[in-house]
C-alpha cells in the first residue's frame, strides 16, 4: 500500500492512496469468520454455517468496511508519520468511482488543505505595550462600599431614598385613572425605583412615604419585556397589554443600613484577625484589585502579541476555498451559511494566528501538566465564584471544584486551552520587552473599543 503526497499551490495537497487486495484480504476473512462462528441460521447448530453462504451473505459488506477502515488508518498513520499540518480533512473526491463488488487494487484521492511553511520568533528585541492599571483610592472606596452593603441590615424607613427597598399593593388602571376592571392586581410586590430605567418614572418615588404612588410600569424599563413581566407576574407575551399607568399603595420603605468599618467587617472578609485596622484593610483590597487587573492586562498584551505577531509575519496563504467549502458543508442551516460567508474574512485571521500561537508554543517551549491545569482551573472557578459577589471563597472550596471541573471531558478540554493560554503569556512575559505603561481603567477599557 502506498500514499502519496502531491502539493498544488503550496496549501493545496492531494493525497493518493493505492490498495491492493493483499492489504486487506486477511482481515476480511478474520472478520468473515468472527461472523461464522456467531452465525445463526435455520438447518444449522451455531458457528457450522458453511463459509461460502457467510461469504455469499456478508462478504462484500465486509469488504467494504474492511476497505474503509483501512483507507481511514493508514491516512491518519501517514498524516501523524510525515507531522503533516492540516488546514481541513481529508476529503474522498472518488467516493462514487470505486465499485467494491468489481475492484479488488484500487486507487483513492483525497483533496487536503495545508498549513503555509513559515516562522515566527519572539524575543527581548521584539517591544510589546504592557498596560499596568492604576488603583485609584475611588475604586478601593468602591469595593469597600460593596462589602460594607453586603454586610449591612436592612430598617425600616419612613422616607423612600435613592437604593430603598419597598413593598406594597401594585393595581392597574384604566384611561380616566381608575382601577380597572379585570386588571392586574398584585396584594404585595418589592419595586426598587433605583433599577428604573426612565430617569422621569424614577422621579415620581423621591422622597416618597407610605401610600399611593401612580406610576407606568413599562415606561419605567422603557418596555424591556422581561422586567415589565417579572413585576406584573404575567407572560412576556402578554406585556403589551399593560401600558398603562399603575397604582403603587406602599406599605413599607426598607433601608439599606452599610455595615461599619470595623474589626467584624475586617474579620467576615479576610478572615479572623487577618486584618487590624482600616488602613490594612484597604491595603488588602488594593492588592485584590491588582491581581484581578494583572489578569485583564495579560489578556490585553495577549490580543497585542497576537496583532504584532499577525504583523511580523505577513500575508500568510492559506487554502481558503476548500475551509470555506468544508465550514459550508458543516453548516446546517441557510443561516449557518450566511454566517460563514459574512465572518469569513475574520475566521482566516483566527486560522492564521492558531498557526502563529502552535509555532510559540514550541519556540518558547511552553508545557501543561495537570498541575497547571489544575490551576487554570482554579483561576476559572475563582472568577465564576466571583460573578456572584463571592471573592473570598476559602481555598479548600475551590479547590474541590476545580477538581470536578476537570472531571469533565468537555470542560477538561476548554481548561486544557486555558493553561496553554496563561503558560504562553508567562513565557510571552518573560521573552519580549514589556513597554509598561500606566494607564487609567476607563482609559485601558476604551482600547477595547478603540
């Protein structure tokens, strides 16, 4: 059996396989008499049906499948022997030209795209911007706020102030300001105006007490269906329905009461006596706040090295119509492929730098064992805890759950991306010339939008 490797156009390759009947005659019959010994047929005891009936039943579809296999094998053998870079599968373009029943040597071809032979070096002459995000004493005052509403109790107040949690009796009117026949009445609902998304309906609450407010629930969140259905406690299809004004009877005003900074504060964030004063404390939370950055900075100095690097390099070719052809053929919808048609520019600058992240890879000679994925992991779980207001989840938690997260077969796979990532940028870090550069958060966001 042999495979050849024919190159057109540099990234277009054509693979040609030729069989004979010696390459895979023996597990033909290997596999004809795995099927007589199993055979049950009437006349018969078990496993004594004469070979050529098994043949005469089975054997061309044994061969077929023998063939097959053999085919898929032996490409996937050479693809690994030869360290081929493939750009798309290999694709039969002579599915239909081989008759199984007539054909004992055949011939196959299959239509290959190839990665571009190129190179890509980083070291400490190449200079890369590395933003260092300023800590400003706002933002500490902002994490301590938040901790200190976490930690507060709620009161009852007499006065609606901004941020004010009340409760009351929600009832629908008509045009002339009644109540509404067959409306929408709700005995108790929580409206917190301060999440209102219309400045005027907002308004209408300053300074409010106990009693009847009139206000327009769908002007309030500017006809957001979801929010409008949450207070009415209807279906979203049948918020439109409710466009009128409401009557709000509040029966109680609840006041968020921010816990003080003090020693309990101190002790129900960093734990028991880790902390002793208030300084110390912000300190700490100025610290937090430089490590969670440093993370945002590395995913920028990632998106950097990959448009330097895009740069470095130059105009790659890739085979672009046969990954268009294979993207379409995975599409499975019209929509699918307007996709792929409308992204196409931008799925071969993603193609491009996946070939300049594997060539780093081995040029920094970066590695990933279960340790660093076990990190990667961790860092994942720390950042999912941390969308729910969890920043100080103790380490034996997340630990347990990074451990299941890696349990997982698909999740294993996505943190597996995630440890190469924070591996190259360690490595990234530790090759080029960081140009640091200080830099406001608002300033390092609009570079995103920029």
């Amino acid at each position: 059996m042999d495979i050849i490797l024919t190159r057109e156009k540099e990234v277009n390759g054509t693979l040609t396989v030729k069989v004979t009947k010696a390459d895979y005659a023996d597990n033909v019959q290997k596999s004809l008499k795995k099927i007589k010994k199993q055979a049950k047929m009437p006349g018969f005891r078990p496993g004594m049906v004469p070979m050529g009936l098994i043949q005469k039943m089975y054997g061309l579809e044994v061969k077929a499948e023998e063939m097959q296999k053999l085919v898929s094998e032996s490409i996937n053998n050479y693809i690994k022997e030869q360290k081929l870079e493939l750009m798309t599968s290999p694709v039969n373009t002579d599915a239909d030209k081989v008759d199984v029943e007539t054909c004992d040597d055949f011939e196959m071809h299959f239509e290959v795209g190839l990665a571009p032979e190129f190179s890509i070096t980083l070291d400490d002459k190449d200079s890369i911007p590395y933003y260092d995000i300023e800590i400003t004493d706002e933002m500490v005052n902002t994490e301590v706020d938040m901790y200190r509403r976490r930690q507060g109790s709620m009161e009852e107040s007499e006065t609606y102030s901004d941020g004010d949690l009340m409760r009351g009796k929600l009832v629908e009117l008509d045009g002339n300001g009644q109540v509404k026949e067959g409306g929408i009445s709700i005995d108790e609902t929580s409206i917190m105006p301060k999440y209102f998304s219309n400045e005027d309906q907002k308004k209408l609450f300053e300074g409010a007490q106990k009693g009847d407010v009139v206000f327009n629930v769908s002007k309030a969140y500017d006809g957001k269906d979801t929010e409008i259905a949450a207070i009415l406690k209807v279906d979203k299809e049948e918020v439109a329905q409710h466009t009128g004004d409401f009557k709000y009877t509040i029966t109680s005003i609840s006041h968020m009461k921010p816990a003080e900074v003090n020693q309990e504060l101190f002790d129900v964030v960093f734990g028991k006596d880790t902390v002793k004063d208030e300084s110390e404390f912000r300190a700490r939370i100025k610290e937090k706040l430089e490590k969670v950055y440093v993370q945002d900075s590395d995913y920028k100095l990632i998106l950097d090295v990959k448009d330097y690097c895009l740069g470095k390099v130059g105009e790659l070719t890739l085979p672009e119509e046969l990954i268009k052809k294979e993207m379409l053929k995975e599409s499975k919808d019209e929509k699918g492929r307007e996709e792929v048609e409308n992204q196409f520019p931008q799925i071969l600058k993603e193609r491009k730098w996946y070939l300049i992240y594997t060539r780093l890879i081995d040029q920094l000679n970066v590695k990933v064992d279960d340790e660093t994925i076990k990190e990667a992991a961790k860092v994942v779980a720390r950042s999912q805890f941390a969308q729910y207001g969890l920043n100080d989840v103790p380490e034996e938690y997340i630990d347990n759950y990074a451990g299941q997260m890696m349990k997982d077969k698909k999740q294993f796979e996505q943190l597996l991306g995630r440890a190469y990532d924070i591996e190259l940028t360690k490595a990234i870090k530790n090759t080029v010339k960081l140009d640091h550069q200080a830099i406001s958060v608002k300033d390092f966001n609009a570079k995103f939008n920029a």
